[in-house]
C-alpha cells in the first residue's frame, strides 16, 4: 500500500487519527480522544497524492508525505 509503519504520527490506514510522541519513551502513540475521528476513503487518499504530486520542491514533497504517513514516490 506503500504507506508509513504503525510507529508514524498517521499510521492507521483505516482512519485519520494523529499520533503524538512521548520524548520519555521515545515512541509514537495514539491517545485516546473525544472527538469524532473520520475514516480515510479512496477520495482521500486521490487528494493526498495530487497535493504531493504537485509539491514544489522535495523538502515540501518530504513534508507532505510525514504529515499524510504515505510513501508515495513509486506511486
């Protein structure tokens, strides 16, 4: 699916829950939270790819790419 592991800030490939690092651990975790988390659909992950796709350059590409937990240069 050519998406980050479990252990990145977006690791659900299911939904669009954010992780959060704990320094003391030195590991990405999911709290638990109150508000409604929204499912991830094909829509999405159209969206997630063009906006990578027409990134200016790599460290803006680079960003996109950790904040959407894919690993889209093959794609």
């Amino acid at each position: 699916m050519n998406i980050t592991g479990h252990n990145s800030y977006s690791g659900c490939r299911f939904c669009n829950i954010e992780g959060v690092y704990s320094q003391q651990h030195r590991h990405i975790y999911f709290p638990p939270t109150r508000r409604k988390i929204t499912k991830k659909n094909h829509s999405d992950w159209l969206s997630h790819i063009q906006e990578i796709e027409v990134a200016i350059n790599n460290k803006e590409k680079g960003e996109l790419i950790r904040k959407y937990g894919k690993y889209l240069l093959f794609y």
